[in-house]
C-alpha cells in the first residue's frame, strides 16, 4: 500500500507537468475503482454526485457524513484522491481549519474551499472573510506531516455573479493567501478561461460539462490549463441513463435500453482486479 505522502507527493506534482491532466469525479466506491481501473491518475470527490446518490440535494450533506463518504473514496483505489469540501462546513476560519484536519485524516490528499456562503440572501463570502478562510485552510494544511494540495474556489459565476475582474481579484488573493490551485467553476467562454490563467501564478482547474463549454484537453492544455474536473457530471450522466431507461420502461412499456447496458462481467473485471 501506498501511504499518504506519496499520493500527497504524486498528485502535486500531476500539477506541474506541461500538459493539463484529467481529475474525474466518482460519486462512489463503485464508480472510484472503475475510473482507477480505466487508468485515471488520480481522483475527486463530487458533493453533488455523493448527495444526489443518497437522495439529498447539493449542500445539504453534513461534515460527519461526508467525511465518512471520502473516506471511503479514498481508501477504494492506491490513486490520490481530492475532496470537494464545500465551504469548510462553516463559516469561521476555525471551522475550515478543523475540516482540512478531518479530510487529511480521512485519507484525502488535497480538497477545495469555497467562498459561497450556501445563502441565498449572500450567497458569496465578504472578500476579508473569505481571505481569512483560505489562510486558516493553508494554515492547517502546512502543519500536516505530508504534501496536501489546497484549492481555492471562487463561486460567483455559479451565483450569477458573472463578474470576471472581481473573480480575478479573488483568486489573486487566495493565490496569496496560500491556495496551491486556483478555480473558478462556471466560467463559460475560452477568453474568460485565458485570463484567469494568465492572471494568476498558481495551477488553474478548469470545470467541464456544466456550462456548455466545448474545448478538448489538447485546447486547454494550449491555454495553459492545469487539470480539468467534471464535478457531478459523471453522475448527473449515469442518472440521465438511468431516467432515459425507466421513463421507457414506464411509458412504452419496452426494454430496449438492456442493449446499451454495460455487461456485469465486464464490470466484474474491473472490480476484480482491484
């Protein structure tokens, strides 16, 4: 086995190669041993993917639950495995601090925090606040006996905020406050990605399959982009199959969809090769 400050040794350095890499996100042991087996370099975890398969919505999970979820996430496969940690689960610098300790505990070797809120009536951190969270994360992360990879997020494109030279802003300050990669999910267009690439120093994560957004990873790779996720969009797919199939059931009364099913021997393969 692997121990943790290999895959914490591994996985940054993934962010430095030339070329961006692929960070899939399973929503469970099942789906995290497929995607090692199918050769993927390391993995992340999805909050979405994770509550959408235990029938909750997106933010409702608790820190106890999730922690126990990439926990087991992270001891599926021998591959380094980042966790989607929301907002911290709290507001206080403290309160993020305590939940970069739990998720180092719980295997992970790198996870993101977000500057959203999870209230409508403000659904983005005040800059200062959220400033003082990442360095209470960065804080954390530097007193852990291994390589932990912090990732900085700044929501407001997700919060209709499409405020490109404030996101900058604040992935600028994150950058100084400690983040190792910096990430902006929802922008939506080649250009704004260009310049939040050469607006920072650090490695960029580029989210694809939630706005649309059609660029290949030789593209990205060209703009400087350091590692691509797909959020739940793993998930949100197999559910989307899912539907497509019991609406037929339902409404035709047919079974076609057996036909594009994946076969349980091959599934078992992967399965049994660990």
């Amino acid at each position: 086995m692997r121990t943790q400050k290999e895959k914490g040794e591994e996985f940054r350095l993934l962010h430095q190669r030339e070329r961006a890499f692929v960070l899939p996100n399973p929503w469970d042991v099942g789906t995290a041993r497929m995607l090692a087996h199918m050769g993927f370099e390391a993995l992340a975890t999805t909050s979405a993917g994770y509550a959408f398969s235990v029938g909750q919505k997106d933010g409702t999970v608790g820190r106890a639950a999730m922690m126990e979820h990439v926990a087991r996430i992270a001891s599926a496969t021998e591959l380094p495995v980042s966790g989607d940690l929301e907002n911290g689960f709290g507001d206080s610098p403290e309160m993020v601090a305590e939940t970069i300790r739990m998720a180092a505990e719980a295997g992970l070797v790198g996870g993101s925090i977000e500057d959203a809120t999870g209230r409508p009536e403000q659904p983005i951190y005040g800059i200062e606040q959220a400033i003082e969270r990442i360095e209470a994360a960065a804080e954390a992360v530097r007193a852990l006996p291994f390589r932990f990879t912090l990732t900085a997020r700044a929501e407001n494109f997700l919060y209709g905020r499409e405020d490109l030279k404030d996101t900058i802003h604040r992935l600028r300050t994150y950058q100084e406050a400690g983040a190792d990669v910096l990430y902006a999910p929802g922008i939506t267009t080649k250009e704004e990605i260009a310049a939040v690439v050469i607006s920072v120093d650090r490695p960029v994560n580029v989210l694809m399959g939630l706005s649309g957004l059609e660029l290949n990873m030789d593209e990205l790779s060209e703009m400087g982009v350091k590692r691509v996720s797909v959020g739940s969009a793993l998930s949100r797919a197999a559910l989307g199959t899912f539907l497509s199939a019991a609406k037929e059931m339902r409404g035709r009364g047919t079974f076609k969809f057996t036909k594009r099913a994946a076969s349980s021997q091959g599934i078992e393969e992967m399965f049994g090769a660990g």
